[in-house]
C-alpha cells in the first residue's frame, strides 16, 4: 500500500491524468478492503512531503489532493455503492467540473505564470537549437505561441477531458484486472448531455461566448467518444476479441486519426438520440421470428 501510494502521488505530480489512471487502476483492493482511510494518508503526507522539497507548486499541490486524490476516492466510493462504471464516470465528470471552475478562477493567474515561464523556456530552447535556420525558427515559435493561447483559452477543458478520459482508462484496466463483468458494450450516457451540447452549440455562435461554447464542447467530447467506442464494441466486439492486432491497430489508429476520434464521438452522441443497438436487437429480433 505504502509503494502504490508514493507512485500515485509521483505519477500525479508528472502528469495528473496518468496518476489518476494508476490509482484507479492499482489501488482498488486497498479501496475495497477498507484501508482507504491508510491509503489516503499516506498519499496526503506524500504530497505535502513534496511540496516541501519544492518538487510541486501550489497548482500542483491542488490538482493531486483535490483534483485527482478527491476525484479518485468519489471513484470508489460510488463503485463500493454499486454504481455502474458509466455512471461513476458522469460523476467524476461533473465533479471535475466544479474543480475544473475552481482551478480556473483561484488558481488561475499562478497557473498562467507558471505556463508563461515554461513556453519562454522553450522559446530560448528553440532560438538556441535553430540559430543557423530563421525559417524554422520562425515555424516552431509560430506553433508554439498558438500552443500557448490555446492552453490558456482552454486549460478547463482540458483538465476536465483528461480527468474523464483517465477515469474511463483506468476503470477498464481495473475491470480487467479485477475480472468484474462489465458490460462495456452496453454503455448507455444520460440524456441530459444533449440538452449541455445544445446550449454549448448556442455559446459558441455568439461571438462573446465563443471560447466558452468551445471550452464546453471539449468537456463533453470524451463522453461522446466513450459512447462511440461503447457502439463499436457492441456491433464489432466479438470480431475484434478475436484479432488482438486488429484490435491495436484499430486503438493505434484512433489516437492518432484525430477525423477518426471525432467520428466515433459523433456516431456516440447521436445514440444517445436514437439507441442505435436497440435497433439491432430489434432487427434480430424480427429475423429470428421471420426465420
């Protein structure tokens, strides 16, 4: 317990979405054998242990006490309740959220200037490594400033879809390793995610609330995304099982394929309209009587 509990805070502390996958992932039977309250402890004093020797900033401190060891603990709790994994992620969702505008709006000048200091680094690093080529210089420094802006415009969003998506990694590497049934195929989001996509959608065509429609697209996209996935297993599952290297290659493809990752989240959300594996069932169905 003591080992998974310094990496979790390790790992937090290099990247927040890849700690909250390896706790997710690894500390369940901690978790679930009441020893929460121990682990939890440990991975406080850890945190503070390395805010101490000045490892993390104050930002950091934040988003690994109460962005992912919070976000983390709502996780197994619900699921200790019996919610199912979908749900459990709609939860973490919003309570990203809330932290996600808390993030934004107490912490958000030191997490400008710590982001500020970071691109001048790369800035100087870039002049330094191309001082014979003004051409690629001038490419590099054009990405990176449009890098910048981005992260600044949308530093909620981002931490909110990364909060979701390692939510959704890690509850897949923990029903794997646990051997609980899942039934991932029959992932089914609330339909309330349309009526936030709609007003989201309306954000973004006034011009003084764009950044913020944009900002509410990203939060949702990886429900939707999780939703797609969720239909292909349903439809091509069984085929897919059968081939562990069509199957990377087709996870190989859709981390790279940034068209293809949106196709899937779109084929997701429009089943949240139209139920898509009821109208499979319902095809097999008539088959079956017709046969």
């Amino acid at each position: 317990m003591f080992i998974i509990a310094i990496l979790s805070v390790l790992i937090s502390a290099f990247s927040p979405v890849l700690g909250l996958i390896f706790i997710i992932a690894y500390s369940g039977k901690y978790q679930e054998s009441k020893k929460e309250g121990l682990f939890y402890l440990i991975f406080l004093i850890t945190t503070l242990i390395f805010l101490s020797m000045n490892i993390i900033d104050a930002v950091r401190l934040s988003d690994i006490i109460i962005g992912i060891g919070m976000a983390s603990y709502l996780f197994f709790k619900l699921k200790s309740r019996n919610f199912d994994y979908a749900m459990i992620i709609i939860y973490v969702f919003l309570y990203s959220t809330i932290y996600g505008l808390f993030r934004h709006l107490v912490l958000g000048k030191k997490l400008l200037e710590t982001v500020s200091v970071a691109f001048e680094q790369s800035r100087e690093l870039i002049i330094a490594s191309f001082q014979n080529n003004p051409d690629q210089i001038n490419v590099f420094l054009d990405v990176l400033e449009k890098s910048r802006i981005f992260l600044e415009n949308f530093n909620i969003s981002i931490w909110i879809a990364g909060i979701v998506a390692a939510t959704y990694l890690g509850a897949l590497i923990l029903s794997k390793r646990a051997g609980s049934n899942w039934k991932h195929n029959e992932i089914r989001l609330p339909f309330f995610l349309i009526y936030f996509l709609i007003i989201v959608l309306v954000l973004v065509l006034l011009p003084k609330t764009k950044v913020v429609g944009l900002n509410g697209i990203l939060m949702v996209a990886p429900l939707f995304l999780i939703q797609g996935i969720s239909i292909l297993d349903f439809y091509w599952g069984n085929f897919f099982s059968k081939s562990k290297f069509l199957l990377y290659l087709l996870i190989f493809a859709m981390a790279l394929n940034l068209p293809l990752l949106v196709l899937v989240s779109l084929v997701g959300m429009f089943d949240i309209w139209f139920d898509f594996r009821k109208i499979k069932i319902t095809e097999d169905v008539h088959e079956n009587h017709l046969s």
